[in-house]
C-alpha cells in the first residue's frame, strides 16, 4: 500500500474577482522509499496541493473543494488542526526553498534542531542534543561538536540546506516533503543537496515528495514523475517513461527547454571592442581589514559582435566584473578600454555619452524596474535623455521597442506589477535596447524565470543580438545556458579565470579540476550526453 | 500609418503619470476628496476673509461682552464682545499660513537633505546626518528665543523657525527611505541609462519613498499649528489683537465654564482641519502606492 495516496484532490482560492481553481482533482500516491517529484511552473499548483494536504494553505481564502489524502489509511484532509499538528514535523516534514529565511537568525542551530524533538517526543535536553549532533554528521557537517552552537548566519546557503534537511529528518518522519530545495543555491551545491536527499531517502526508506519548476533538476534522483499544468496533471510517469517518450505536448515543451545543444562556431574576423586588462575590483571592509577581492587581475577581450559567457558560482566576482566594466562599482585597478577609449578614467558627460552604448539587463526582473513607473515611462525615459527621439517622436519609439520585445501595446500604460516575471524581464530588455547599445551585459538574465519562460527570453535576446548587432557579455551559473548561447566562455572561481575556451571546447575536454566540478554538477548532465 | 497605430500612439501619449494616475485613483477615495473639499473651502475663506468677514477683527463691543450665537453674531462673541466667526476666520489665516508654509519649508529641506544623504552615502551622509543630530539636540525654545532676540518677531520668522524645526525627523525618514531604495537593481538601471544624480533622485527615490513621507507630513501639519499656538501663548508668536485657532483655543480653554461656545467652535475648526488632512494624506498615500491600486 501506498504512504500517501491522494486522490482527486481540488483546492481553490475565493477572492473578489472570483474563484481561482488552484488545484484541480489530481490523484499521485507517494511509496516508501520512493522519490516522487512534482513538476510544473510558478502559479500550477504543485505547491499548493502539498502544502494544503498539512493544513497549511490559509483558509480563508483557500478552500478545500474535495478529495481526499490517505496517509497511513488516515485521510489527511479530514483531521482537526491538532492532530495535524501532530503529524506535521513528526511523520511528515518539510524543507524549503530558501534556506536564509526558513532559520531564526537569533537562535543557535542546536537550538533549532532540538526543538521539534522537545516538542514532538519525550526526551531530555541531553538526548536531544546527542540526536541533533548525529543528524549534522549525517547531513555531512564537518565538526557538528564545534559548529553545533553556531548561529545560522556562520553557515553558507548550502550548509544551511543541510540544517534545514537535518531539522526535517530529526523526528524520522515517514515522508519528507522538500519544495524547491535548491533552487535558491549554486549548482555545485545543488549537485551536492540533490545527491545527499537521494542519499538519506534511500537508506532511511522513507518517501519523498520533490516539488520542483525544473526538469532536469529532478532527472538523476525521481522515481516517479508528475506534470502539472494549470492545477491539474498532464502526465504521470516513471523517470525513463518522462524522458524518453512523453506523450503530452506541455511534458515535451518542458523538455524542449532544458538546453543541450552548443552555439555553432561563429565566422569573420574577431575586432575586440571590449577589451578588459589586469582588472581588479576590491570591496574594502573598514579599516584594518583584509579588502575582499571579488575581482582579482582578470584580463580578457570581448569581440565585436561575440557572446562571451561568465560562468562561475556565487562569490566568484562573475556579477562584479559585468558591474566594473559598466562603471557601476568603482574599479580598484586595471583598465577597460571600450573600442579604444579607457572607461575607468571616464567621468561626466564623456561617461554619459558612453553609457548609452552599453547596457545592462539585470537577474531579478522585479527589483530591476521602478514600480512607480509604467512601461511607458520605464522605455521613454532612455529614449529621452539620450536624445534618440523628441517629446513628440517618443510615443512611437516606444511602442516601436514594446514590438521588438514582443510585449502587447495595450500594455503600454501599465505598471510594473501587473507583470509577469517574463513580461518583466521583456520590458528590462526593451529599456536596454532603447539607447541602441552596441554592447549589453546579461546578469544571470533568465534565472529567476520558469524553464518554459527562460526559453522564450533566451530565444529574444538571440533574435535581438542578431537584429541589434549586439556584443555580449552573459554572466550566469548555469553551464547548459551559456553553452546554448555563447561563443566563447570564460570560468571564474574566488575572482580569478580558470579556463576559457568554446563551449565544445569545456564540455569535452575539461582541463581544470573545477571546470570538471561545475560540468558534473549541471543536473541531469544524463540527458545531455 | 493606420488608425489603428494612431490609436496605440495616443494611448501610448495620454496621461502616463504618476500623478494623473494618483489623482485618478483619489478621485474614488470618497474620505480623501471630502478632506480635500473642506480644505480648499477653508483656505478660499481664509484668502477672501477680508472681504467676507462680518466685522473688523478690531471692532469690539465692551457693552455686549461675552454673548452665545445669535442671528447678529453666528458664533456669539467673545469677552470683550468681538465676533468669534470674524475671530476665527482671521485666526484661520494665520493657522493655516502658519501650517502649511512651515510644513512645506520642512517637507523641501528635509526631503532633499534627506535624499542627499541617503543617495551618496559615505562621508557626506556622516556629516549631513551629524548636523542633523546637532539640530536636534539643541532645545527648540532656546533656539526661537535666539531667532526672536536676533531678527526680532516677525511672522516669517515663525515660519521658517518651525520649519527649520520639523525638517529634521523628515530627513531622518527620507534618508532611510533612499539608502534601503539605493540598493535595489532598478537605480543601478537608471544610473547605466546615464541618468545625472539628481534626476534619478527625483524621478526615481524620491516617488518611490513618498508613503511614509505623505504620512508624516500630514501628521506635522497639525503639530506644527499646535506649535504656533504654543509660541503665541509665551508671547513668541501672534501677538493680539491678531489672532490664530491656537490662540483663540486657549483663551477659550481659561472661560470653557462661563463661555464653552468659545473654545468649542476654534476647536471644531482646528478638528475639522486635522480630519480632513488625514483623510487626504492616507487617501494620497494609497492613490500613490501604484501597487495597492485595484483598477
């Protein structure tokens, strides 16, 4: 019999504008000892149907509207709040997506680990901390006996991962329930939580419910795979099934999205018009202390008309240096000389006229754009300052850019937050373009996006590139998107180059240890080959 | 060109605003335009007072002395048998002048000082914001009796003393407000178009700071009136036969047994002042919290 067996479950929200079917009868059961995972993008639901199977969509507005979730032959959706308190943390836990907010920042780590199992079980202090020091052993903290008192700002993203499993898996819950457990960290970690998940669920034999935006995320550890699509399931199927042959166009949409293939050579004399020399950018940390070297003598060219990828985790400088040879940190030392002219000595107007040749599109479309500004005012204000059209031409160029970046000129007058992510990211692409630059830095322009979403934009800003004649510098974490999109990419670690080369190049003949580290870790680096 | 490209430009053209979206919105706020209406009707009376009022605010009647409403005297009349309506209308003159000039002078300085110090951070912010401390340990009536003793009284002076009071926690408030905002990626968007510093503060900090802003100005309004009438009662400030609402309230306050109607109608019309202001100020407050907005 199955753990968990839900079936036709349908939850909605009741709002002023109507009722939104958030979930929509889907049935999946979940084995012991068994990986399920839950695919689908933000706003399908899968979220919702797992947290409302604890009690924990808020009701109102939340609304279950049938079905039902046996739980060890008890259906789930019929308890009273206090004996799902009981289950909850006890025969079911849950991680979630980010790490830095799931933990009280004022409270040690033991502290935080031994509570559940105060609360839950009849032990004494003394136990507890025993417990908690073998689970942070087990989740592969280096030294629990001295990191144990530490609080969670001592820890990085990835070791705080651990803790949040460890907190989940101290009352040796039957099934664990991890939404988006990665996604807020680096690929390298993620390889590395991925790895430790599939791990403890197999030696402690308990299931696991993966909730995941990503495919391919999920492509080395699921057992069963569930497709969901507007609160309701397109396809169900084990690993083998999804990948080699799925059946519904949404499974195959999402597969399609999960790049593989590497840009084609590219022809014609290589110019350099970026050309980046012994470049340095220090953060200094007060007085007397060591500054921290986000970017440390890197030199490298960029071609007119190329695409070079940055490709590095966080803290390797990547973003820094795009911000240095923009001039939006101030440069330590070193040279960025932009079709001959040194930009680090620029100052005034002379900048000024230089910014409107280059651009930048930034990682968060929802930070990147004023929200007290419409999509006009956003796109128009660019085109103004610069001169590119006047008070009366404006109108036009804007919807002219509205066209280009494929957004709806019905749009024009709306805000920010009327937006979806992508949306967003086209108008922060379109306020890019509007100087018509001949040189665009890309921070991690597409993760914040859904895979079927992040495509769509990939394939703009290579239609754009094409059509503006673009040169570009894409910085991201992601090695299967750069090597979609660049011609040439560069490896950074700790604020140094380590390799460069094609994308081919890296792929198939990694020669640095870390390059092979990186390489390993794209998930589902499986399908790929 | 089609109709129809004609039609998206004029779309595109008509009204992008901020404020014509804001003012949009608080047209629905039936509160705020309530508040907005007693407020001009105030200040066009307290602007055609010197045509409109019954009598002098001289003219007395030692004979009548303190009398309740009647039809020669609306409001009644106070103990040296002046008419309260002229009183008051006068009074509201000053009050108003008083509260919304001082206000708007705290509003400019301490906005700008505020963004200033928030935008460039580093040094400049450490002694902007330390000159600011020094301001506001020194004690306010210490520093009017100075400017009272240096420049002798004068109501300008009142004014831009309260001002230069008030301004102070404004740009406390407005440099928290920028440095938090200075960190978000569509500043570092708007310093890559090339933008000059003090475009991007006021097209893009200063917008986006105006909630809290809004709310503590209408709330320094009010105190500000409060202030005046502080000042006048130690003789810093309006002196009789001139008069504010806060003068008049506290000659009303000393009679309130004999005479109540006299400190119930200034009272009424500071109250009504301060409602409406409130009303309006959280009525802005969301009309221009885009996000908020339900059309």
């Amino acid at each position: 019999m199955a753990l968990l067996d839900v079936q036709d479950l349908a939850v909605s929200f009741v709002t002023r504008n109507g009722t939104n079917k958030a979930v929509d009868g889907i049935s999946f059961s979940v084995e012991l000892g068994k990986i399920t995972a839950i695919i689908g993008e933000s706003g399908s639901g899968k979220s919702v149907a797992c947290y409302s199977l604890l009690g924990l969509v808020p009701m109102p507005p939340g609304r279950i509207d049938g079905g039902r979730a046996l739980f060890e032959g008890r259906d789930l959706l019929k308890l009273e709040e206090t004996e799902l308190r009981r289950i909850r943390g006890r025969d079911i836990a849950m991680i979630f997506q980010d790490p830095m907010t799931c933990l009280n920042p004022y409270m040690t780590i033991g502290k935080q680990l031994m509570e559940p199992l105060l609360y839950h079980r009849k032990v004494t202090t003394a136990q507890a901390r025993a417990r908690a020091l073998e689970l942070l052993a087990e989740v592969g903290i280096r030294d629990p006996e001295s990191t144990i008192d530490n609080f969670p700002h001592e820890f990085s993203g990835g070791m705080r991962q651990r803790v949040m499993i460890a907190m989940a898996l101290i009352n040796e819950p039957k099934l664990l329930i991890a939404d988006e457990p990665t996604t807020a960290l680096d690929v390298t970690i993620q390889a590395q939580i991925l790895k430790l998940i599939a791990e403890l669920q197999h030696k402690r034999d308990i299931g696991v419910i993966f909730i995941s935006h990503d495919l391919a995320v999920v492509a080395d550890i699921a057992d069963t795979i569930v497709v969901m699509k507007q609160g309701q399931i397109v396809e169900t199927g084990n690993r083998e099934g999804i990948f080699r042959n799925a059946r519904h166009p949404y499974t195959q949409k999402l597969l399609a999205a999960i790049p593989t293939d590497s840009k084609p050579p590219r022809p014609g004399a290589a110019e350099p018009l970026i050309r980046v020399q012994n470049l340095c950018t220090w953060f200094s940390q007060g007085r007397g202390r060591e500054p921290v070297r986000a970017v440390n003598d890197v030199s490298f060219d960029i071609n007119r008309g190329e695409v070079l990828g940055l490709v590095g985790e966080s803290g390797s400088g990547k973003s820094t240096i795009g911000r240095s040879i923009l001039r939006l940190v101030p440069v330590t030392s070193g040279e960025v000389r932009f079709d001959g002219t040194d930009l680090t000595a620029l100052e005034g107007r002379e900048l000024k006229t230089m910014r409107r040749r280059m651009q930048m599109i930034f990682q968060d479309p929802f930070a990147s754009l004023n929200p007290r500004m419409t999509v006009y005012d956003t796109l128009a204000e660019p085109l103004l300052l610069h001169g590119i059209e006047t008070r009366k031409s404006v109108a036009q160029g804007v919807l002219k850019l509205m066209d280009d970046v494929g957004l709806a000129r019905a749009f024009v007058r709306k805000y920010p937050h009327e937006f979806s992510g992508g949306q967003r990211q086209r108008i922060a692409i379109g306020r890019a373009l509007a100087t018509r630059p001949e040189f665009v830095v890309a921070d991690e322009p597409v993760s914040a996006l859904d895979v079927t979403i992040q495509a769509q934009i990939l394939d703009l800003m290579q239609q754009l590139s094409r059509e503006y004649g673009l040169t570009m510098l894409f910085v991201s974490h992601d090695l299967a998107v750069v090597r979609h999109l660049a011609d040439r990419i560069l490896v950074l670690y700790k604020g140094e180059v380590v390799e460069q080369g094609t994308g081919d190049e890296l792929f198939e003949r990694p020669r640095q240890a870390y390059t092979r580290q990186l390489l390993q870790s794209i998930p589902g680096r499986s399908l790929l080959s | 060109m089609n109709a129809r490209a004609i039609d998206d430009i004029a779309r595109a053209e008509q009204g992008t605003s901020l404020w014509k979206d804001a003012w949009l919105r608080l047209r629905k706020n039936h509160l705020a335009v309530f508040g907005l209406v007693i407020l001009a009707l105030f200040v066009i009376i307290a602007l055609l007072t010197p045509w409109i009022a019954p009598y002098s605010y001289q003219a007395q009647d030692l004979e009548l002395g303190a009398s309740g409403p009647s039809a020669a005297h609306w409001l009644g009349t106070d103990i040296f048998g002046r008419d309260l309506m002229t009183q008051i209308m006068y009074g509201g003159r000053i009050s108003l002048a008083v509260g919304f000039v001082a206000t708007a002078v705290a509003l400019l300085i301490g906005v700008t000082w505020g963004a200033i110090a928030g935008y460039v951070g580093g040094r400049t912010d450490a002694v902007m914001m330390r000159l600011v401390d020094i301001l506001y340990a020194l004690p306010f009536m210490i520093f009017i009796v100075l400017l009272t003793v240096v420049f002798g009284r004068n109501m300008l002076l009142l004014f831009l003393a309260i001002g230069a009071v008030e301004w102070l926690t404004m740009a406390r408030i407005m440099r928290g407000q920028v440095q938090s905002l200075r960190q978000q990626e569509f500043v570092e968007a708007a310093i890559s178009l090339g933008l000059s510093p003090a475009t991007l503060i006021r097209r893009h900090l200063v917008p986006n700071a105006l909630g809290p802003i809004i709310v503590y100005t209408t709330l320094t309004i009010p105190n500000v009136m409060l202030l005046e009438a502080f000042l006048s009662f130690l003789g810093l400030g309006i002196q009789p036969p001139q008069t504010s609402w806060g003068l008049l309230i506290s000659y009303g306050a000393e009679t309130m047994e004999e005479y109540p109607w006299l400190l119930i109608f200034p009272g009424v019309a500071l109250t009504l002042t301060l409602f409406s202001l409130n009303f309006l100020g959280d009525g802005l407050r969301d009309a221009l919290d885009v996000r908020g907005a339900k059309d």
